[in-house]
C-alpha cells in the first residue's frame, strides 16, 4: 500500500517538516496515516516515516510504552527510548532491509508514494 504526496495540492506544514493532501485521505486513515506513512509493523512495533524530513535519514517507532528514532542506514537511537529486546531487533531488521528502507527514505524526501517494508522474520 502507498499514500501519494505528490503534486500541487501538497502543502508543506510550517515548521513540522511534514507534507499533508488535502482530500486525499482514505477512509479509514487519519492525517498522520498520510503525512507520516505507516511503513511496517511487528510484534507491536509501528515504523513511520516522515515526508520531507529532515536529516540524518531516520525512521519513526512507536510501541505501546516507547517512542524512537533510528538513524539509516546504521540503526543508531537517535531519540527516545527502546527496549533491549527490541532494539537489538530493529537493528539486524534494518540492516537486512536497508535497502527498501533507503529507498522509501528517498521517495519521501521527493514527495513521491511510499511502499511497505517486510517485516522482520523474527518477531519481538
């Protein structure tokens, strides 16, 4: 599933880095499903990542009782806090889906539509 930012109805949010479509929500998706895609989740981590964010490349995780960002390519905590368990998996996770990862970051950063990232094959 991909969420389109593109074109000339995309309006950047002053200050946030983030990209909002008017009228171009789906039903069922909230505002921050559109301007912060959904790009993975497992074992109740959820993975976002901004549109025009700002650098070092990076990924948003949320849990239950956390909240991190990771840098890519290397899955350096950033900000927040994770869990051991959790952290060790998000690291080997990123490194074996650095590619998609960079990739998705890329499209972000041009507005374009994003793509859903595998899931680790190991859970939390």
């Amino acid at each position: 599933m991909a969420v389109d930012c593109r074109g000339r109805n995309a309006r950047h949010r002053q200050g946030t880095g983030l990209v909002a479509v008017p009228g171009k929500f789906q039903e069922g998706k909230s505002e921050v499903d559109v301007v912060m895609p959904l790009i993975c989740k497992f074992s109740g981590v959820k993975v976002y990542m901004y549109y025009q964010d700002h650098l070092p490349p990076h990924i948003h995780l949320r849990g239950t009782d956390f909240k991190a960002v990771v840098s890519l390519p290397d899955g350096k905590l950033l900000a927040g806090l994770l869990p051991r368990g959790v952290k060790a998996t998000v690291t080997a996770w990123i490194k074996s889906e650095a590619k998609a990862l960079m990739e998705n970051w890329r499209r972000a950063q041009a507005g374009e539509p994003l793509s859903r990232v595998n899931p680790p094959e190991k859970g939390v």
